[in-house]
C-alpha cells in the first residue's frame, strides 16, 4: 500500500512530485491536502478522504482521494490492495470522474480509452521501482 500513498507514488510514478501546503507527517491521514503537476503540467488537488488497513479490513488496504483539476475535471480516485494468491498483491483502482469543462471531457475520454494501458505502464513502473 506504501507504493500509492501521496510520498509513496514518487518512488515510481516519473516526474510525481506532491507538495503539501501544511505540514503533513502523515500522508495517508484523511484531511490531508497536497497538489501535483505531474500530468502534463496540469496543477491538481487532491485530498485523503479515506484509508483503511487491512487489519480493519480483512486484509485489504485501500486508500480514496478526492481531486480537483480546477477547469477541466474532478472526482475521486480509490485504491484498493490485497495479497494475491501465490504472492504479490492484487491492485484495484477506481476513478470516478466529472468533466467541468469540454476540454475536461476531452481529457476523460482520452483517458478511458487508453485506461488498460495506462494500469499496464503501473504495473511496468512497479516492477521496475
């Protein structure tokens, strides 16, 4: 779970770079706000609005997000990690999105047509990390 957390991602995810207006020690902490750039330049807010470990879950880890692409998109982002039989893990992402604008829906579309490949390169990026 440590690999999707707000620091966590910066292990793997080129050119992540959160920044946390407030001093955050804990970055899986509800509440917490922080802001990338990482896509295309675009400036995103994002705040934990969940995290469960998987001792109050049944083994599964999941973290959830609220984001904010001011102008173009908003919406939550839900990762869920359990252990995978066999070893590894199994990874579940989950977006659920609202365009505010059509260059924001341009955007949405864009990216569920490539969201395959796009969990392909987490995968890649993972393994190589």
């Amino acid at each position: 779970m440590k690999l999707f957390t707000p620091r966590g991602e910066e292990r793997w995810v080129e050119g992540w770079r959160p920044r946390f207006p407030h001093q955050a020690d804990d970055d899986t902490e509800p509440g917490t706000v922080f802001q990338t750039d990482a896509h295309g330049g675009e400036d995103t807010t994002w705040v934990v609005i969940r995290r469960e470990s998987g001792h109050a879950s049944g083994g599964r880890h999941l973290m959830g997000y609220a984001r904010v692409t001011p102008g173009s998109r908003a919406g939550t982002v839900t990762v869920a990690v359990e252990a995978a039989e066999g070893g590894g893990s199994a990874v579940q992402v989950t977006y659920e999105m609202t365009a505010l604008s059509e260059e924001g829906r341009r955007a949405l579309e864009e990216f569920a047509a490539g969201y395959d490949d796009f969990l392909r390169s987490w995968e890649a990026a993972i393994r190589a990390a």
